[in-house]
C-alpha cells in the first residue's frame, strides 16, 4: 500500500517495477507495446529522469522530452537522427535526402 501515495510502474517497460510514486499518468497500451504481454490500461510514475526509459510518454519524464525511448533534456533539433514524430522539436521526424538514403 502507497500511504499519502499512487502505484505506477518506474519506467515504461513491460520488466519494470509497480513502486510508489508522488505522481502517475494512466495510458492505455496495446499487446507488445514497450514489452508489455497483453493490451489494457497501465498506470506510469511520472517525474523519470533523463536517461531513464519512456517509451514515447512524455508526460513521464521530468523534463517533458521523451526522446528515442528515454527522457531527455529536450527534444531533437533539426538534422539530428530520429525514429519518431515525437522525438523533434518541430514534431516532424522525416528523411533528409529526397531519394530516402539519409
């Protein structure tokens, strides 16, 4: 029992730990997602630190930039390898040569 507390997972991976937490956010995760073996609703410490894995919440992380599955100082500039909307500043993750080589 989290006395004065919530129940969430440390990061999100389906190997993490239900601890207790100051904060959480709930989402719903599909089966497979982020290691998790079947689909339903997941409750995730909020307030990770950088480093730590967030799949694409970021929600999760202290800084508000879950990038490339970890929380982040901040998200992408520009020009920097991505693999997700998500991870960009501009919210645009996208090849930088016409012909899809780069």
């Amino acid at each position: 029992d989290c006395s004065g507390q919530v129940c969430g997972y440390d990061k999100v991976d389906g190997s993490a730990n239900l601890v207790c937490c100051s904060g959480r956010v709930n989402e719903y995760v599909s089966r497979n997602e982020y290691g998790f073996t079947s689909s339903g609703s997941r409750s995730f410490c909020t307030g990770l630190s950088d480093g730590e894995t967030c799949g694409d919440l970021d929600e999760v992380c202290l800084s508000g930039a879950c990038v490339l599955g970890t929380c982040q100082v901040s998200k992408l500039e520009d020009n920097e390898v991505c693999k997700l909307n998500n991870d960009c500043l501009s919210s645009a993750c996208a090849y930088s040569a016409v012909d899809g080589s780069a």
